[in-house]
C-alpha cells in the first residue's frame, strides 16, 4: 500500500483528510502535527511517501518550513493554506510545490484528494510539450515534472509525430502555435488523424495577440487553447481537467467492454478490437490462429450444480484463459458458456500445441463446491487458414468446434486436423 503524509496541527482537519485518503484513495496515512513530528517521521520511518499533504504554516516553525524540508526529501507536495495573498502564492509557487489548496470548504479537500490521486497514477502517463523556444519548452516540462508526469520535448513536428506514433502512454500534448513556423494549427490536425479525443488530450498554446486562433485550433482537433501568459494554476487545471475527462472515457470504455462475470471482454470488444487485430494479421501477412471454446455439458453443470456453481466454472476458465493470453493476445466471452481468442503472429502448429496444451490444463483443473468436487472440459475449434474478414474468420472456427462436438467434446480441433 502506497503511504501518504499529512503534515497539518489541526486534528480534525487532519483526521478527515487521513480518513478520505484511506477510504477513497486506498492510501496508509500517516499523520505529523509539527514540523518537529514531521522531522522524527522523516528520520526514522521504514515507509517512503510518495506525496504529502502539508498545511503552509506550522506553530513550532517558519511558514514553509515544512514545505521546504519535504521538497528537501523530493516528496511532492500539495500545500494547504487557510490565508490568501498574491505574496503567499509566490511563496507557495517558488518552492515547487505540485499545487496548493486554501481550507475553505469541503470541495477543497475533495480537490487536494483528486491532485493526489493524480500524482498516484502520472508517473505511467507520458506528457509532450511542443515549442521551438527551448525556454517555453523547459518551463512547462518543470511544472509537468513537479506533477510526476514523464516529460517529453521537441521542438519540430517531425519529432512530435515520431513521440505519438511510439508512445502509447502519451497522453497529453500541448502544442505550441508557432513550431515549424505558424505550422502548430497543421500538427495539430496531423496529430489527431492518428489519435483520437479518448486516448490523447490537446492543449494548444498561442500568444496573446494570437487569441483570434482558437477557433481554428479547436476545429484542428484540439481539445483546448491556453494563450500566454498564463499562471501555473490555470496550466495545471486544464491539464488536470483533461487527464481526469481521459480517465473518465477510458474507465466508461472498460466497462462497456468488459464481461461483468469473468472480466474478460465481452462481444462489443471482440467486434473493435478482434477486428483491428484480425485486419492488421491480413494487411502484413502475419500468420494468426483464431479459436472458438465451448464448456461440455455446461446445461449439465447448471443442472447439477446450479447457476451459481455454473458462473464460477465461467470465472475459473476465465482466469485459465488469462493466464496463458498475452498481451496482444485477444480474449473475450461472447455468451453463455462461449469463448472467442484470438492469437496473432501464431503458426498453425504452434496454435495447435497451444490449445492442446490449454484443452489438457483445463481438463486437469477442478473447482471445490458445496456438492463435490467439479471438474468440466472445453472444446475448441481453431482456424488458421484465414477468411477475408473476422465474421468469416469465426464461421470457420465456429464449423471446426461443432467437429469437436460431434466427435466426442473434450477436443481440439483445427483447419489441419478437422
């Protein structure tokens, strides 16, 4: 479990934020109510904080004191503060915090939890900055760094294309209207032909007087335009508002595509993604293996078992079929007791020990029940000589398994056996 500090005197507001932390986040708080405390913590603690929450002003120290020892250890910091002046922003913004929250309401701990939560998960989030200005360039990637993301810089849109076309964990770009001259409006539009609104964020930057542009660059495909000069503050609210929107697609798309019982994909994933991957398999000439698996008597199970013992038999294959997928291996259930996977870059014979090899471990495994034991087998029919399209692909396979079936289940059957 990830450990957190909270460095703040007052107990009550201490103790909710320890107790939001652990509760919504799933974070071991830990609390320190002086710099004093914070010190000891530091000193002798076997845990390594990944951030701080940490209240601007203490009663045993300086203000910022706390701040500045945490910044001393390289723990990123959310600072609190129940005072408000443009000089205590400049205090707060000097020290490179993360960000900073006043204590006035509710909704504020709610947003220092969510700047947590954001620095939990940025270090697996890729961030480019675009600029032909190496000065632009520098100060935004250290505002992206203070936020944990990994940072990514170029000053061409050849580069910039080159980082989104190999780094599928970029997932915000901020584009500068002036790189390759006045060609961001071009990048931009460059970029998004290749990814889409749901996996990568646009953030276009003008200058002032080029505010007239935004219209253009939103048309391009951007997300959003932030003219100069803008604070920090307003940087990290767009990017955080766009970092938490990809989240939000990426959870709902998960859902919608995931088989709520075993958790692999359900029939609306097998048609996007089987279908990308089976179309890719054509393109390049690359040998592939496409499988269609039936439990045997699975009526028969229910029947015995009942519906409950059933859905844990489709639960077991499902971690079965997991544990031996890769990952550019598609796996889903399409109904029932019915199984689709999909193996690219597979030859025939080596997809026919694959599923021989799965047909036995199957068979070797059972499942502990209230009525005795349960252990049940899996047909498989299994295509290689490819059809022109993923419908064609699985009326081959789907042929193959019925052989499987009507020669006596327990079985595998290929396009060079059957």
């Amino acid at each position: 479990m990830d450990h957190i500090l909270i460095v703040e005197d007052s107990e009550s507001i201490a103790a909710l934020l320890a107790e939001r932390c652990e509760r919504q986040l799933g974070l071991q708080a830990q609390i320190a109510p002086s710099v004093a405390a914070l010190q000891t913590m530091l000193a002798t603690s076997e845990h390594r904080y990944f951030a701080a929450i940490c209240d601007l002003n203490l009663p045993d120290a300086p203000p910022g004191a706390a701040v500045d020892l945490l910044r001393s250890k390289d723990i990123p910091i959310v600072v609190l503060t129940g005072e408000w002046s443009e000089e205590i922003r400049s205090r707060i913004w000097e020290r490179r915090v993360a960000d900073y929250v006043l204590k006035e309401s509710s909704a504020d701990i709610s947003y220092a939890l969510n700047v947590v939560r954001r620095l939990r998960y940025n270090p697996q989030v890729a961030a480019l900055v675009a600029d032909p200005l190496q000065s632009n360039r520098e100060a935004i990637a250290d505002i992206l760094r203070d936020q944990k993301l990994k940072v990514l810089q170029c000053e061409s849109p050849e580069e910039a294309l080159q980082y989104i076309e190999s780094r599928p964990d970029l997932r915000l770009a901020l584009i500068d209207y002036g790189i390759g001259g006045d060609r961001g409006l071009d990048l931009t539009t460059r970029i998004r032909r290749r990814r889409k609104r749901d996996s990568l964020a646009i953030i276009a930057l003008t200058d002032f007087e080029l505010k007239r542009a935004s219209a253009r660059f939103l048309r391009s495909g951007a997300n959003d335009v932030l003219a100069r000069p803008f604070t920090p503050e307003e940087l990290l609210c767009r990017i955080n508002l766009h970092l938490d929107t990809l989240d939000l697609l990426e959870q709902l798309r998960s859902e919608a595509e995931q088989d709520f019982l075993t958790g692999l994909g359900n029939r609306h994933y097998l048609n996007e993604r089987a279908t990308a991957v089976y179309a890719d398999c054509l393109s390049r000439g690359m040998p592939f293996a496409l499988a269609m698996a039936d439990i045997d008597h699975f009526k028969s199970i229910n029947d015995r078992f009942g519906h409950l013992v059933g859905d844990r038999a489709l639960k077991h294959l499902g971690r079965i079929l997991s544990a031996n997928t890769k990952g550019k291996d598609v796996v889903a259930r399409i109904g029932g007791e019915e199984f689709v996977i999909l193996l690219p870059d597979t030859l025939p014979e080596s997809a026919a020990r694959f599923f021989e090899s799965l047909r036995r471990e199957i068979a070797g495994s059972a499942i502990d029940t209230d009525s005795g034991t349960l252990a049940f087998t899996v047909s498989f029919g299994v295509a290689t000589n490819a059809g022109a399209s993923l419908r064609e692909g699985l009326e081959r396979a789907d042929r193959l398994l019925y052989r499987a079936k009507a020669s006596g289940r327990n079985r595998v059957v290929t396009d060079l056996t059957g």
